[in-house]
C-alpha cells in the first residue's frame, strides 16, 4: 500500500497530538495529555502497520491494524471530549475533534 490519504490524515492527527500534549503539559495538565498522546499518536501507528500488509495476501492481518486504529480513534474523541466538557484547562480543541470526525469517517469506510 503506498502513502494514501488515510496515512496523510492520520499522521497530521498525530503531530496535533503532540502539539496538544505539550500545550497541555505546559499547563499543568498530565493525565489526560498522556491519554491524548497515546490514543492519538497510536492511530496513526496502526495504519502504518496494516499499510505494511498487502491486502490480498494478509486481509485479515490489514483489517486487524485497521480495526485498532479505528478503536484508538473512538478512544481519542473520549479523551478530546471529556477534555472539552470538564473544562480543566482553557483549551479549544474543536478543530482537533473536526480532524478526528475525517479520521473516523475514513477508518470506517476502509474497515466496512
């Protein structure tokens, strides 16, 4: 599989993660910057695992990877929700939430 959209997308996630993390960090806020990274970072990583799969050969190996980036993905838009609505730290993170709807969208249109 060579570089697709999916891959694109869910890097661009990924450096938004770490970009939140730190912002998060600076204020103080470590646990759900924690949760963040690694749900966040963790989608991405899967995808580059099922992209190492070629589908025809290992299709089930290929879903699997997918499957758990979706799982990260819905994990992630918990932990930006709950982040959101509890209103510990000041942080807007709606653009971050608009990036992972894409994601989603698009995990599950490769999964189905």
């Amino acid at each position: 599989m060579d570089e697709t959209l999916i891959q694109t997308k869910s890097f661009e996630f990924a450096l938004s993660m770490v970009r939140l993390y730190k912002k998060l960090q600076a204020r103080q806020e470590f646990i759900l910057s924690s949760q963040l990274l690694r749900s966040g970072t963790g989608i991405g990583v899967n995808v580059e695992e099922a992209a190492n799969h070629d589908r025809k050969q290992h299709n089930q190996d290929f879903t699997q990877a997918m499957m758990m980036a979706a799982k990260e993905a819905r994990e992630t838009r918990y932990w930006l929700k709950l982040l959101q609505e509890s209103h510990l730290v000041d942080v807007d993170v709606s653009n971050e939430l608009n990036q992972l709807t894409e994601l989603i969208e698009l995990l599950n249109s490769v999964v189905e």
